[in-house]
C-alpha cells in the first residue's frame, strides 16, 4: 500500500498563517519619516527649477530681442517678468496637484 500523506496539523496552519500577517503588517506600516522628507526635498527642489526656469528663459528671450531690435533693457525687462509669472504660475499649478493627489 502506498504511504499516506501526513496532513499538517490545525497548530502548524494557524503559525503560518501568523507569520503571513506579521509579514504582511510590516509591508503595510507607513513610511519612515526619512522617506517622507526625500519626497518632500524632491518637491522642493522641482518648483525651485519651475520657477527658475521660467526666470532664466523670459530673461533669455528678452535679452535676444533687445539684441536684434537694439532696444536694450525693455525687453529684457518685460520678458523677465514674464518669465516669472510663467514660472509662478507653473509652481501654483504644480502645488494644487500635489494637494489633489494627496486628498484621494
């Protein structure tokens, strides 16, 4: 006759499914606090280049203008703010999405 399988007993089931939850609780804990400022510093970093980007291309693109037209500082200085307001704009927009993500 063949060797009947040995069935695991109810004790041994009930520790393994233990050890699934523990193991499945410490996936699930929130993150650190350390990642949650990496995140933070990314963001931080992302609408200091927004903004200054914005800066540096209106004043570029004033500058040009002022070169070819030979009309320097007006348009350097009407595209700078330009730029500015571009680039606050994009950091406003940027932060309202943020908080939307963060709300759902």
């Amino acid at each position: 006759m063949p060797e009947e399988k040995k069935l695991p007993s109810l004790e041994s089931l009930q520790k393994k499914i233990d050890q699934a939850k523990r193991h499945s609780s410490e996936e699930n804990k929130p993150r650190s606090r350390g990642a949650a400022d990496s995140t933070n510093v990314g963001q931080g970093m992302r609408f200091v280049v927004e903004l200054a980007s914005g800066l540096v291309v209106g004043a570029a693109v004033g500058y040009f203008i002022d070169r070819w037209l030979h009309t320097f500082p007006w348009f350097f200085i009407v595209c700078f703010f330009l730029g500015a307001a571009a680039g606050f704009r994009n950091l406003l927009r940027d932060a309202g999405q943020d908080d939307d993500q963060i709300i759902k």
